[in-house]
C-alpha cells in the first residue's frame, strides 16, 4: 500500500464471504458493509502470517456505488465506469480489481466465480 493512503481499521468490521465459496482455506472475496461504505478484500493476505492484518489492502467504495458494481461483475465483460473499480479479466482466468488510489486485488477464477454466484443469487446485496 502507499504509504499516502491511511491505514484503515478493518479487523471489526463483519466479513461475508460467498456460500459457494466452501470450505476452501480462505481464497475468497471477502465485502464488508460499513454504513455508507463497501469494502472488499481478499482473503489470502491474512494467509500468510507475516502480513500485518492492519494494513491489508482493501478496495473502499460508496454504497451508492455497490449495485452498479456487482451488476459490471457479473456482466463477464470489461467495463470501466468513473467511481467504481475497474474489473480487469485476464486470459487465465484471473480477475483483478483496480481502485483509482492504485490498490489491486487479484483473484483466481475459482475465486471469482465464486463471488459471482453468490452475487447472483442476493448474497451481496447492501445491508
């Protein structure tokens, strides 16, 4: 993370992650809701011990913002729209979100659709 960003302090907040994701160790999309913001993260940062749960990077968005969000996620196509993370799909599957303060998360296709089904099916709808 840039060290112009603030750290922000997420440890309390609720983390829901997809049902479709299972049981498989923590490599998921991880959105949380904090009153007029969504947040995500992904959840393979907290894997490895010496990373500092305090300054995981996460993608901040209005809530305003979060339908217009999940509705470009699960188009399978990529679409930039202003104030909303661009959605980058690469030929292997991957899937990276890239906010315009530079954070990038990266996730594997089983990660992403994972998300994407929950998506669909109302998992993520705004609190």
């Amino acid at each position: 993370m840039s060290s112009e960003r603030p750290e922000m302090n997420t440890i309390a907040l609720a983390w829901r992650t997809s049902s479709y994701s299972g049981t498989n160790g923590g490599e998921c999309v991880e959105v949380a809701f904090d009153d007029d913001r969504v947040l995500i993260r992904d959840s393979k940062y907290l894997r490895n011990p010496a990373n500092d749960p305090a300054s995981q990077p996460v993608i901040t968005m209005s809530a305003a913002d979060w339908s217009a969000f999940l509705g470009t996620a699960t188009a399978g196509i990529h679409i930039t729209q202003h104030d909303l993370p661009t959605i980058e799909r690469a030929d292997t599957g991957e899937v990276s979100l890239r906010a315009a303060d530079g954070t990038v998360l990266t996730y594997t296709a089983a990660e992403w659709l994972a998300f994407t089904s929950g998506v669909r099916d109302g998992e993520f709808a705004a609190a």
